[in-house]
C-alpha cells in the first residue's frame, strides 16, 4: 500500500491493513499453519527523519497487537529485512 499501511496516519488505510492481517489469520488457521509473519517493509516513508517515528511505532505496535489478539492461539510473527529484496536499486 502506498503511504503506509499498519502505521498509517489514514485511519482507513490502517484498518483496511489490520483486516488484511486478521484475514491472514483465518487463512493460515484453516491451512493448519502456525504463524501468520508481518513485514513492515518501507512503510509509508523514503528518507529518513521524513516522518514520526514514534507515532508510526506506536500505530504499528497497536496494530500488530490487534492483529495478534485477533486470534491469540496464533503465533505472529515480524520478519527483518533491511530493504525489499524485490525491488532493484
């Protein structure tokens, strides 16, 4: 998503995310798996000291928490990366 997804400042955009997240949660619960793992990748930002940094943790660890109580017998996860593998620079 552009502009951030679970640290957006657009409420909408945030909770779409969230119930991505808790949609992941039901998927991975009906395949049998037994985790659901969240990257933050860049987001919403480019450069640093462009935003917040404390809001946009505190929106993310608010989220995630969410995510994660959304079905608390699933293990979540976050997965580390420096940058997105996917895009050449």
């Amino acid at each position: 998503m552009k502009m951030a997804s679970l640290c957006s400042t657009d409420d909408k955009i945030r909770n779409e995310a969230i119930e991505r997240g808790k949609a992941a949660v039901d998927t991975a619960k009906k395949l049998g798996a037994p985790m659901v793992v969240i990257w933050p990748g860049q987001d919403g930002y480019d450069y640093p000291f462009q935003v917040n940094y404390l809001a946009i943790w505190d929106r993310f660890i608010k989220a995630v928490k969410e995510i994660a109580a959304y079905e608390p017998k699933m293990k979540v996860a976050l997965e580390y990366k420096l940058f997105d593998p996917a895009v050449i620079f």
